[in-house]
C-alpha cells in the first residue's frame, strides 16, 4: 500500500497537472526568491502498510523553503538520516519537531511493543502534506500570500484522497480549507481540557473522503503559540476519545 500511495503522489506532482500550472506568475506576486520546484511529501515508510494502524496525514501551511529533495524516498531518507527529535533543542517548538511529537502521541496507542523497541518507530507510520506545493521564500520563514493557498487549493484538493487517510490534522487555517469541499458527516465532536487555568474547546469533524469516513482535526499551526498549546494539551488529554471516535466510524 505504502509504495502504492507514493506512486500515486508523485504522478500527481509530475503530471500535467502541476507542471502545466499557468498561475505560477501570479503565486509569484512580485517576490524575487519564488520557487516554483514543487515540495513533495513526507510518507513515512510504513504509512499504509498496517491495517491495525490508521493512516495519519498532516496538512500544514506553505513549506517556507523550496526543499533539496526531488522525490519521496530522498525526503523520507533526510528524515530518517536526521530525525526531528534527535536534538531538538530550541527547534523543539518549531511546526516541524511539533508535527513529530504530535504523531507519536496518537501513533503510540496504536503500535505494539516489539515495534517500539526502535528509536522513532512512530515517524514511519505517518505523513505530511504542504497547502502550497511552491515558496515565496519570505524573510523569517513567514506565511505566504493568500493568493498562493488560493491558486494551489485545487491541486491540494486532488492530492489529498491519495493518502486515502483515517484521521488528518490540519495546522492553520489555509490547510483547514483545503478540506472544505469534502463532506462533512453529522455535527462536530468537541474536544474539551483545561490548559494554564482555562477551559479550551475544540471541535473535531467526520468527512467523507474516498466514500469513506475520515476523522478531521483543524489546528493551529504550532507557530500561533496562543492557540496551539491549549489545543495540543486537548488533543493529548482526548487521545481515548479520538481513538473511540475512530473505532466507532470503522465499526
């Protein structure tokens, strides 16, 4: 399954459909470091593969840089050569080393124990999309302009059911509306927790992605401190219940 969904991907990327793109002159806006060399994903080696495992994808923002990598393997291999959590130190709350951590947290209820006995096991089971496939290479690492989530929303759009994903989380709002044209299945399941004295509330959402039900969790980007640290202590406090949740919509 795993070597399936990477092939499917990467036709998408070197198909017709993103090389042929004719809105790259107005993604570009002006900026003089655009990059038009599409970021591919990360899959994790053994995203798929496992049945008792659900599929794990991560919607984020825009990649904040073009990458060196030209295809899955080389970014899945940079990732294993260098795991994000090896030596985090102040890189620890970066969107990066966050996704990371925050795979592990939900992975790790799933996974038996002769797979832990490695170092980083759950970083093979999960993977990780960019709403904006090319970079602006703004100073700082900042956000792209708008009209860049824009133009790409469809090509982000096509991309997503090849994961064929249980459960997706999307950082940021940009990566929320990549899935709003995807059905949503009866109302929102509220996540709820106190973090530093208040009470944070979120909700979660059943859609119908590939004729199957898809667990959907909206974020914030682990960039907006104020916002994510509630959520993720939300996220950590419900693990049981999204587990349930899953169990449920499988059932």
């Amino acid at each position: 399954m795993n070597k399936e969904i990477c092939k499917n991907v990467e036709n998408l990327f070197t198909s017709t459909i993103y090389p042929n793109c004719n809105k790259k002159r107005s993604c570009a806006n002006g900026q003089p470091d655009f990059s038009i060399k599409p970021k591919m994903p990360y899959i994790g080696r053994e995203y798929g593969n496992n049945p008792q495992i659900p599929n794990l994808l991560f919607i984020s923002l825009d990649s904040g840089n073009p990458g060196t990598e030209n295809n899955i393997e080389e970014i899945r291999n940079s990732v294993e050569n260098n795991p994000p959590r090896l030596n985090p130190g102040e890189y620890a709350v970066r969107h990066w080393n966050q996704t990371f951590e925050i795979a592990s947290f939900f992975l790790d209820k799933y996974i038996n124990e002769s797979i832990k006995k490695e170092n980083f096991y759950t970083d093979k089971y999960f993977a990780h999309t960019n709403s904006a496939k090319c970079s602006q290479n703004k100073k700082h690492r900042a956000q792209a302009d708008n009209r860049l989530f824009d133009n790409c929303r469809e090509f982000v759009v096509s991309e997503i059911p090849l994961f064929n994903a249980d459960i997706i989380i999307t950082q940021g709002n940009k990566a929320c509306d990549c899935l709003s044209q995807f059905k949503k299945i009866g109302e929102p399941i509220v996540l709820e927790t106190i973090h530093n004295g208040k009470e944070v509330k979120f909700p979660i959402y059943v859609r119908e992605i590939n004729n199957k039900k898809t667990i959907h969790i909206p974020m914030y980007h682990p960039s907006y401190y104020k916002g994510y640290w509630g959520q993720k202590t939300a996220f950590t406090n419900n693990l049981k219940k999204i587990v349930d949740i899953i169990q449920n919509i499988k059932n």
